[in-house]
C-alpha cells in the first residue's frame, strides 16, 4: 500500500512539473489563463448558473488540454526529427491546429454563455 501511495504522489508531482512547464515556456498558456480568468470574474459577476459553470470548466480544460498536448507534440517531434523535416512540420502545425480549433469553439461558447447575461448586466449598469 504504501508503494502504491508513494507512486501516486510521484504521478501528481510529474503532472504538476509539466503544468508548470507549459506555464513557464508556453505564451499561448498564458494568453489562455488570462483569458480564463476574465471568464471567472465575468461568470462571478454575471452570476452563473451551476449547468454554465459545468460547461465553462469543460471548455477551459479542453483548450488547456489541447495546449498541453501541443506542447508534448512539439516536444517529442523535436527530440525525434532535430533537423527540418516536412513531416515535423505537419505534425507541429496539425496540433497547433487542434488548439486553434478548441481556442475557437471556447470563444463561441463563452459569448454563448456569458454574452447576453453580460450584456444585459452591462446595460443595466449604464442605465443608472
């Protein structure tokens, strides 16, 4: 049991580098946090249902997920193919995409979500 805990730990600790990797060497991540953390305050201001927040937290983690495969692909496509290559690049640019694609559909989202109420709350604000 206890080797099965100590496994356990190194897995969180592993996880938690290579978050803070992304974080570290990654603009895109933090172009994400920012943006993320604008949706927070908005959402808390706003104030959003539960099924909102569920849908929200979905979306921030699937940009992040798709950030932090990106960053493992770019990684990994490097350490294999140092010189150019064109498929380095398809590789690169095809998770680069993937991001682009979830960074997109979490902007529709959000305005989905948090334009009409914000607007609403933002209308109001200016009428008094």
């Amino acid at each position: 049991m206890k080797a099965f805990l100590a496994s356990r730990i190194d897995s969180f600790r592993h996880a938690f580098r290579g978050w803070a990797h992304v974080l570290r060497t990654q603009r895109n991540a933090w172009i994400h946090s920012a943006i993320a953390i604008f949706v927070l305050i908005a959402g808390l201001w706003i104030g959003l249902p539960p099924r909102d927040w569920a849908v929200i937290a979905l979306t921030a983690a699937l940009v992040f997920t798709a950030e932090f495969i990106n960053t493992a692909v770019e990684a990994a496509v490097d350490l294999v193919s140092p010189q150019a290559h064109p498929l380095a690049k398809v590789a690169k640019d095809v998770a680069a995409g993937a991001v682009l694609i979830c960074a997109l559909a979490a902007i529709a989202i959000g305005l989905l979500i948090l334009g009409p109420p914000f607007l609403a709350k933002f209308t109001a604000l200016t009428r008094s």
